[in-house]
C-alpha cells in the first residue's frame, strides 16, 4: 500500500488505486450529508429521509454529472469506446448535470413519500454548495478546471503545493477552482445563518438563493476556464448559469407562488374538548364511577382524564379492577349523557363549516373511539364536516403516538409536512409535535392554558373565532419552524 504515489492518487493497493477525486468527491457528500441531516433534526423531519435522499441522491447525482459531461465533451469518443463513460478515475463530472438528475430523483421520491419538494429541498440544496467547494479540490488534484496563463509571480506567498500543481504543460494558471470553492463556501454561510434563520422567509427561498448564488459564480468563474464545455460557440455551463440566475431571481421575487397558490394546509383536530364540549360527561362520568369506589378526585384530577385513553385512566386509578369491565360501564353510561349534555365548543361549528367551503380537508384524530365520535357529531351536526375520523381503535398506539397522523395523511393522500393540528390537552400538543404538524392549542379558559403552553404549540387560542387569522398566514406549516 502506498500513499500518495502521484498527485492524482491518494492510495495505491496493488494494481488498484483510489484517486483523490473520488474522495474528495465522496468527502464532500459526507459533509452535505451531515449538514441535512441537522437541518431535518432541527425541523423534525423523519430523519429516514436523509439517508434515502443521500444515496438516491448521490447515485443519481454522479450518473448525471457522469452523463452530462460524456454529452458535451466529446461524445464520438466516448461512443468508440464506451467502457470510458464508467471510468470516473480520468475526471470529468459536469455538476449541472448532477443537480438536474438529483432533483428528478427527489421529486419522484418525495412524491411518492407524501413530502413537499421545496420544503425538503429548502433544507437540503443548499447544502450541495460545501459539496461543489470540496469537489473542487478534486479538480484540483487531476489539473482540470484552470484559467488562463499567468506569471509566476502571481503565486508568490502562495502555498507552494497549489503552485505547483497549478504549472500545467510548461506554464502557470490561473487556480479557479480555489475562487469557486471559496465562493460557494461564502455562499454557504450566507445562506444558511443569514435567510435560513430569517422571519420573513417563504417557502422555496433558499432554494432560489442557491440557484442565483451559484449561477453568478459560476458563469463568472466559467469566464475564466479554458476547459469548457460548449455547444456551438456557447459555454454550456454559462447558458445553464443564466438560466439559474433567471428561474432563482423569479423564485425569490415570488413569481412562482403567484403561478402556483401554495395548497392549504390539512386540518387535523382533537374531539373532546376540541370540536365538542364533552369535559363535563367525561366528567360526570368518572366520577359516578369513581365514587362507587370510594375514590374522590380533585377537580383538576377528573380535567386530566381528558386526553388519555379509558384504558390508561383506569389502570391508573382503579389498577386492581377489572378495566374492560370499567370500559364498558364508561361508554355505555357516556353514550346515554350524550344526547342531553354534548354542545358543539362555542363558534366551532361555525368556523370548521366556512373553512370546509374554502377547501379545507378536515379530520378527526382521537384517543375517543371511532363509533362514539360519530354518533357525538351526528348529535351536533357536524358529521358532513369531516372528510375522515380515526379513533383509537383504529390504531394500535394512540395519541401522543403519531400512528393517527400517518393513517390519516396516507388515506387523504396529503403532504405530511403540510397539516394543523388542533387539540385541548398537553397529549393532543405533543402529538401533533412527534407529526411535526404545526400544533395549536386550545381551551376556552384561559386558566387551563399553562399546561398547553408547557408543551410549547406554535399558537394558541382561546376562540374558534381565531383559527382562520392564523391559517391566513403564509408559512411553513410545521412544528419545527422559526418563519
């Protein structure tokens, strides 16, 4: 094993090599990879979706490149010899053809996985920047990517390594690929801890950055190449870079959210305490059967049963009783309250029908069960408003699990990273937080808010009269959000 035998090989094992391309190429996928993976922990995307799009990504990305410069360098070549085209130790990687087959393969993939592509992509293209900067040094290593001629004396002070390995054929040139990695590096920073951490931004902002910042160094440093590509007497990689700067300026000027009105977010909503006034049944209940044993719970005690399932209320209570019995008793004594007691929550009825005649998708996610919720909003009215309902016995974790979430968005067919959900309780907040849906806590009684606002929503209201100044707002509709 010898390393570093020449300057474009790394290792050398035997008859195999490792070309410092490949790694450098590789090192700064591992660099994008980490970065995305902490953006996505930041904004709680399954973090599963990183590795996904890594190696779809990675794959697709350098097949792209691969193809893309084989198309425009010298086709016949390749053709006469086409085992050329797999062999990537010689160079030769077009990165706007690594970034179109990337997007293809993330649209197709995020499609399928229910996400927003220009969410995702927000916290994931940019990124490729610190990849294109390292890559460079790659194009360094295999004396490709240069300028112009130039005089010694322009390296003087310079590290003698660059020098050196920029003498190419018997003169000096110009290192362009040290101004393009310094760039996009620069380029990084600015987009990530100036506009990602912006108030004002939209969706798709930083994507449209990248675009614009990379097509302006990109066509400027082209500029400066000697080994470009073309198509006629046109510089490829500048008319990609034009194209860049254009659909990235129409982008952040908001042309395309004009074009395309972003889809409304899929409301999700607790029942108890939430759509319906049901506390004081659930109340009344328990505390009819509480007291045949003996057990007298504080007011606020009885308020806590309001959330979690029967099941896990009377195991914690009454653990030495037969529960499915207690079960029973509860539902058959909650449902003959029913039609005397259950109230739709002030203005509920109202707000939720003038969203559904906007084109709101409405849904239910309760630890309550699946044939009581129905009947409660049959007694109300309100059974037409909910396009679907899923209980806890449809689910074999209940609420704060997500499991809810994930029936009702793959049933609906909806984004994932697109949903609002609405619940009374400290349960309902944490799981709308573990769907990374963006979470609003409710409880006409301001008293009762504190434990809602422990679990930190992203608002909060005391009316149904509220909710539609707050959905009127254009934003990320996440948990994970700082716009």
């Amino acid at each position: 094993m010898q390393f570093f035998p020449d300057t474009r090989t790394f290792v050398q094992i035997g008859s195999i090599s490792i070309a410092w391309y490949a790694v450098l190429i590789l090192l700064g996928a591992l660099l994008t990879y980490f970065l995305t993976y902490r953006n996505f922990k930041q904004r709680g995307y399954n973090l599963d979706l990183v590795d996904d799009l890594f190696y779809g990504g990675l794959f697709s990305g350098v097949l792209g490149a691969r193809l893309w410069y084989v198309l425009f360098y010298d086709l016949s070549s390749y053709l006469s010899d086409p085992i050329r085209i797999l062999d990537f130790r010689e160079g030769g990687l077009a990165i706007h053809g690594g970034l179109i087959a990337g997007v293809l393969f993330a649209l197709i993939y995020l499609k399928r996985k229910g996400y927003t592509f220009m969410r995702i992509a927000d916290e994931t293209v940019y990124n490729i920047l610190i990849a294109q900067a390292v890559g460079r040094w790659g194009n360094f290593m295999n004396q490709e990517a240069y300028g112009g001629v130039v005089d010694a004396s322009f390296y003087e002070g310079w590290p003698t390594f660059i020098a050196n390995n920029m003498f190419i054929n018997g003169e000096y040139r110009q290192p362009t690929f040290l101004f393009e990695s310094s760039l996009n590096i620069l380029g990084w920073f600015v987009i990530h801890f100036f506009l990602r951490n912006s108030k004002n931004r939209k969706e798709g902002d930083l994507v449209w950055a990248y675009l614009m910042w990379y097509g302006v160094v990109r066509f400027f440093i082209e500029g400066l190449r000697t080994d470009s590509l073309y198509i006629g007497e046109l510089r490829i990689a500048q008319v990609i870079s034009i194209l860049m700067i254009v659909v990235g300026l129409a982008g952040f000027l908001g042309l395309f959210r004009k074009l395309f009105k972003a889809k409304k977010p899929t409301i999700i909503l607790d029942f108890d305490g939430t759509i319906a006034d049901t506390v004081p049944i659930i109340i009344k209940v328990f505390t009819e059967i509480f007291e045949d044993y003996n057990l007298n719970l504080t007011h606020d005690e009885l308020v806590s049963c309001v959330g979690p399932t029967l099941e896990e209320t009377f195991n914690k209570y009454l653990p030495n009783e037969d529960v499915s019995a207690l079960v029973d008793r509860y539902r058959k004594r909650n449902k003959e309250l029913h039609e005397s007691m259950i109230q739709p929550m002030p203005n509920a009825k109202e707000v939720l029908t003038e969203l559904k005649n906007q084109g709101y998708t409405l849904a239910i996610a309760s630890n309550k069960k699946t044939d009581m919720i129905h009947y409660g909003l049959d007694i109300i009215g309100m059974e037409d408003l909910f396009t679907i309902v899923v209980g806890s016995d449809q689910v074999l974790v209940s609420k704060p699990d997500k499991e809810m979430f994930e029936l009702i968005t793959n049933q609906l067919k909806v984004k994932k990273d697109n949903i609002v959900y609405i619940g009374d309780t400290p349960i309902d907040i944490l799981a709308g937080k573990n769907f990374n849906a963006y979470t609003i806590g409710y409880h006409p009684d301001i008293e009762y808010h504190e434990p809602l606002e422990q679990e930190m929503p992203n608002a909060m209201m005391t009316n149904w009269s509220e909710l539609p100044a707050i959905l009127q707002q254009e934003r990320l509709w996440i948990y994970n959000t700082k716009s």
